[in-house]
C-alpha cells in the first residue's frame, strides 16, 4: 500500500516507534481471511441445505455459493486452504510479533463491565481506534476460537475415520456438524457486529486498508484508555 | 411402486414425521400404530401445533407415509389436508403389538 | 493437458432429463443468473461468478488436489468405527439419483458378475459362486455427502478376498464397477484392500432388499455414500482413471472419510 511512501525512513519504519496501527502483513491477512471466511459461510449454507440441521430452515439462492451442492462443496474444499494456510500465519504473526498479546490482552471484569454499560447508553467510544476496549477485545479473542474451532470441527466432519477419535470427543459425526454450524453461527455474528462497527466508524475500515495512524512508542496500552472521554 | 420395507412396530414409535421438502418441516411424531375395524394400518401422529402446544393425534394410513431412513414422511396428503383430519380416538381402534412388523414404503432425501 | 481426474468427454446433457435434483439445481442457477447473489458479492463483483469456465476449472484442480491429499490421509490400518447389531437401522435409508418408484430390481438367478482388466481368471461369477467365498460382516455408519448418517450391518465377501481370488493385479490404481442402474463408480486400489471394504450381499441378517442393491453392491466403511455403488454387474481392475456418476457432475472422485 502506501506504507512506503509515508514512511519518513526505512529504518524509522522499521522501529516499533514507527509502526503502524495494521502493519502491511496484517491487512494483507485481514483481507485474505475475509475473502476465504466469506467463501466458506456461503459454500457451507450451501451444502447445508441438503440436509437441514435446522428443520424447516433452508438458505435461499442468494445467500448461497455454487449452483448446487457439488459446487458449493468445491468452494468449501477450495476455500478452506486460504482459510488454514492464512489464519495459521496470522496467528504464529500474532504470536511471534507480540501483537495478539499487546491487542487483545488483558481483559479486565471491571472495564468490560463499563464498556458494555457505556455501549448500551450509546456512548461508543473509538477516539483512539489503536486501542481496543474489553468488549473488543472480548470479542477478538471469541473469533479467533470460533475460527480455530471451525477447523476442528471440519476436519472431523470432512475425515470422521481418519480422525475417529476427534469425532467421538466432539459427541459423534452429527454432533460434529451441529457444532460446526454452531461455530458458523458464531463467526456471522461477530462479522455482522464487525462490518456495522467498521461502518459507523469508517476510519478503522481505513485504517484496515491504509495501515491506520502511526504508534507512539508506549509499551502497553493503559487499561482505562479504551473508553477515555 | 415404493417398494414397501418391513418395519418393527416398536421401531417406529417415536420417529419425526417430515413435509417432503426440501426445509424437512417436522409435521409431529409417531405415537402409536393401530389396527381400524377393518383391519387398515394406521400410524397416529402427534401433528400441528406450535411448540408443543395445539398437537394433536390424527390417525394416517400407512400408504400414505414413506419411510426416509431413521424418519418418516408423509407422501399422500398436504398439511392443509391433513389438518382436516378429526383427531383419533382409541375408541376407533386397537393397538398393534410392538414386536408386529409391517410394511412401509420407501424414499429418498427431498431436494 | 489430459488429466487422469477429468473425462475426457463432456457428460451428455440429456441425461439430465430424468434426474430431477439436478434440474432443480439447474433451476436454481437460473435464479441466481437472474440476480445477484452473496456469493457474487464474496468475489466482489456483480457478475455471474457462480460457474464460469475459469472458476470451475480452479475448483475442479483443487479438487484433483484435495484426491491427492485425501489418499495420503488414508490409513489402510485404521478401522472406521463399529457398533452394536441393536443399533442397527432397520431397514436402511434409501438414496439414489432417481426416485425409489424407478428402481429396476435384478433377478439373482440369471446375475452374473462380469470381469475385466488386469484379471488373470475373467470368468463371470454367479450369486451362489460369491456366497460359497468367506463372509465378513460390519456394523458401521454409512455417511451422505449431503450430510446424514445412519448405522448399517452389511456382510459379504471382502473385496480384498475376491480380488486376490481372481488374480487381480493388486498394484494396478483403480477399480472400477458397473451396476445394472447405471450408475459407474470407481475407487484406488488402497481403499478397495481395506478390510471393511465388502462386496456385501446381506443386510442384517437378510439378503439386500431391491431397492438397497440386490444381489450385489458395493460397502465401504471408509468412503461417503455416493462412493457405494448398488446392483454390480461389472468389475474392472485398470490404471486409467475411470471417473463415476457424481464424479462427473462436479463431486470429488476420492471421497474418503
């Protein structure tokens, strides 16, 4: 993107002092993981409807991807690589840089108390959009277990002989399934509260795209900063 | 033909009851099979209602259902029709032992 | 390119004509033609993305990718789940590309079970010939690619039994079957050695009933259901790729559980 150009020095740019909000790799997993969750939501409630889990509920043409099941299961089985390969360098990324940690913890009772309190008077607070509040954080944390969960919860679906044993712990192969729809379930919830936040709040939708404000050289992020002012 | 499966009376009792659609609408549950006066074969299904309340048994010929492996479908009547149906009454027949088997017809997945 | 995973002949559209879930289907992509739908979106256009040359040729590779990888996964040792007789669906759940009022039931007497391939005796078996064979039996979950399961009790001849009866060449890649409702199927060699892989003449403690494949079909423990073929008439040990009924609609070839 523009990082480059922004950048007063490659050496500056390099110090953490210098980073940005979503350094490059960042945006570039962002976009890669919403393309391939996107691919596989869709695929899946298209395999869905040939055996409801809901009784009476099918999904309708437009929410589906492929013309028909084969389709639909090839998009799965083509957009689950994306989905594993991305969401695994994401996470040794996240791991290995310090960012899951610096992000997404620590999570205080006291201040996610407040900031859902605080959200129900509609007062949201995204001044600074480098710091994420409890109930960001909270959430964060609550989609990247229903991601890895999905991929637990697949392999036992898509190998239940191979990985008899991951079956028998998930409650058996329908319970698999169930669980799997469940996790589906749970990732379309965060994306629909993710997409309207990103909305009313476009800077952070530019952020995403331009790599966001550049980080001062604090070390931790002071726990009550997330809903200052 | 429907090619017609013999089925343990005992194991029927208890299994959902599906629209033939696609969505796989539950119409109610098997209760009971009984015998009419005539001797016909009727499967009384817990049917209707709105989360739980509202059912009703309504006795259907076993012709009319079709077997969908560990469920049941009703082919031969829609649930407008079947919601003409009187309700049963034990009076009208006898119970068919568990342990009977009868003969059901079969399908294949709605889609 | 020719590739071992593609036939090389487009399927005919006519076949389409008697099967049904497939012209719904059809109908279904003419309502997503007709509009936008999410999954054009998810490619951030808003034309017809669903099915393009392009993209089906990408998905079809990923799919010959995914065979790949799915034979590798494949344990020969490992043993797909059994269970209790009690458990036992009585009778099982019935699944065809056609509705069970066409089913055509085969008439064991005059059945015989032709051979071909890399066979050293190619004589055709006869019912009574398959059931003087030893017999095995397994409880096991038959799992549909649409998503079902239930539990099934099969015996017959293990695969791996008649293959090494009739001198088959055991490090040939496939095997093939043709079944009397048209419906071609075939399976790897590994899968076709494995010991809950059955040419299965009984369910429960019967012979198969018409509908579910009398006298004879396939039953593997450790393939999705589209995989099993019912009413065997033919078998064919080959090393070029035979494709299948699904196969050739889209569906993946190795299908392994």
């Amino acid at each position: 993107m523009d990082q480059a150009k922004d950048a007063p020095t490659a050496a500056s740019s390099a110090a953490p002092a210098g980073r940005r909000l979503h350094p490059l790799p960042i945006r570039i997993m962002h976009w890669v993981n919403a393309a391939a969750m996107l691919v596989m939501i869709t695929s899946g409630w298209g395999i869905y409807n040939d055996d409801v889990i809901i009784r009476g509920f099918i999904f309708g043409s437009f929410w589906r991807l492929g013309d028909w099941a084969a389709w639909s299961l090839n998009w799965h089985f083509a957009g689950m690589w994306f989905l594993v390969v991305n969401g695994l360098a994401y996470l040794i990324y996240g791991f290995a840089t310090g960012r899951l940690r610096e992000k997404l913890l620590p999570i205080r009772m006291s201040e996610l108390v407040h900031t859902v309190i605080d959200t129900l008077h509609f007062k949201i607070a995204h001044d600074d959009i480098t710091i994420y509040n409890a109930v960001q954080k909270l959430l964060y944390i609550i989609v990247i277990l229903a991601g890895i969960a999905q991929v637990v919860t697949g392999l036992a679906i898509w190998k239940p002989v191979q990985f008899s044993g991951l079956v028998s712990l998930l409650g058996g192969f329908q319970s698999a399934r169930v669980l799997h729809f469940i996790g589906m379930a749970v990732i379309v919830g965060f994306l629909v509260v993710h997409v309207a936040l990103a909305l009313l709040v476009p800077r952070t939708l530019w952020a995403m795209l331009s790599g966001g404000p550049r980080l001062a050289g604090r070390k931790e992020p002071h726990p009550s900063s997330g809903h200052a002012t | 033909m429907r090619f017609p499966q013999p089925v343990r009376v005992g194991d029927l009792i208890g299994r959902d009851v599906l629209r033939p659609v696609e969505s796989q609408d539950i119409l109610g549950q098997i209760r009971r099979v009984v015998r009419d006066p005539d001797g016909g074969i009727l499967v009384v299904v817990e049917f209707g209602g709105f989360l739980g309340f509202g059912r009703r048994p309504i006795a259907v010929p076993v012709d009319a259902m079709v077997l969908l492996g560990p469920d049941t479908e009703i082919v031969a009547f829609t649930p407008d029709q079947l919601r003409q149906f009187p309700t049963f009454s034990s009076a009208m027949a006898s119970d068919v032992a568990p342990d009977t088997v009868i003969r059901m017809g079969l399908a294949k997945p709605s889609h | 390119m020719k590739s071992p995973f593609r036939p090389e002949v487009i399927p005919d559209k006519a076949v389409l004509d008697d099967h049904k879930p497939l012209i719904r289907s059809l109908e279904r992509r003419g309502l997503i033609r007709g509009g936008l739908s999410l999954g054009s979106l998810a490619m951030l256009t808003g034309c017809d993305v669903e099915r393009p040359d392009a993209v089906e040729s990408a998905l079809l590779a990923i799919s010959r990718f995914n065979d790949g990888v799915q034979a590798l996964l494949f344990d020969p040792r490992k043993l797909a789940p059994t269970y209790p007789a009690s458990m036992i669906l009585r009778p099982a759940k019935f699944n065809a590309y056609y509705d069970v009022t066409e089913v055509k039931p085969v008439n064991g007497e005059s059945w015989r079970l032709d051979l071909s391939g890399l066979i050293a005796d190619k004589r055709p078996w006869t019912l009574g010939q398959l059931q003087a064979l030893p017999q095995s039996s397994m409880v096991i979950k038959h799992i549909c690619v649409e998503g079902w399961s239930y539990i099934g009790g099969w015996s017959g001849v293990r695969l791996a039994t008649f293959l090494e009866h009739i001198g088959a060449d055991l490090r040939a890649k496939y095997v093939a079957f043709k079944t009397a409702d048209d419906y071609p199927s075939s399976i790897d060699m590994a899968t076709a050695l494995h010991p809950q892989t059955l040419l299965a003449l009984r369910y429960g403690d019967e012979p198969l009933a018409d509908p579910f494949g009398f006298p004879v079909r396939l039953r593997m423990a450790t393939k999705l259901g589209y995989k099993n073929p019912k009413w065997v008439t033919a078998l064919e040990v080959t090393n070029t790729y035979p494709g299948g009924f699904w196969e050739e609609r889209g569906f993946p070839w190795f299908a392994g559980l």
